[in-house]
C-alpha cells in the first residue's frame, strides 16, 4: 500500500514477492536435476539403511568437507 501521490514502484520481477517453495515443488527439482543432469539430491536423514546413509555422508564428506552445523549423528 502507498500513500496518495507518492511514486509508484518500479516494476521489476526482483521486486515480486514468492511464496516459499512447497515440498512437491521441491521434489519436482529434485526429479528434473536427476533426469536432466544425472544429479540425485537426497536428505540424508531421509535415507532409511544405515549402512547406505554412512557411506553417502563419508562420499560427501570426501567431497566436499564436513557439514557446518545441522544433525551430526551422535558426534
């Protein structure tokens, strides 16, 4: 809302407010970044085989390096 005669704001798609991003929109990245790219992001704590779990951290973890913050499984 603006006040009487003030200038109006310049129209820009930066300007546009979204809404977060739903989890089926989420997943729906997910789906296109695997089937486009062969790009497969998983949630770690999603991963239901402990023994598979541990050996996608110790691949990312090679990678990439430790994780700043978030669930470090009992460390």
């Amino acid at each position: 809302m603006s006040l009487p005669g003030a200038p109006t704001l310049a129209r820009s798609p930066l300007g546009r407010l979204r809404s977060p991003t739903t989890e089926a929109e989420l997943n729906a990245m997910r789906a296109a970044a695997w089937h486009r790219h062969g790009i497969a992001a998983l949630l770690v704590d999603d991963i239901a085989d402990p023994w598979l779990r541990q050996a996608i951290t110790n691949e990312a973890n090679r990678r990439w390096g430790r994780r700043q913050g978030g669930n470090s499984h009992g460390r």
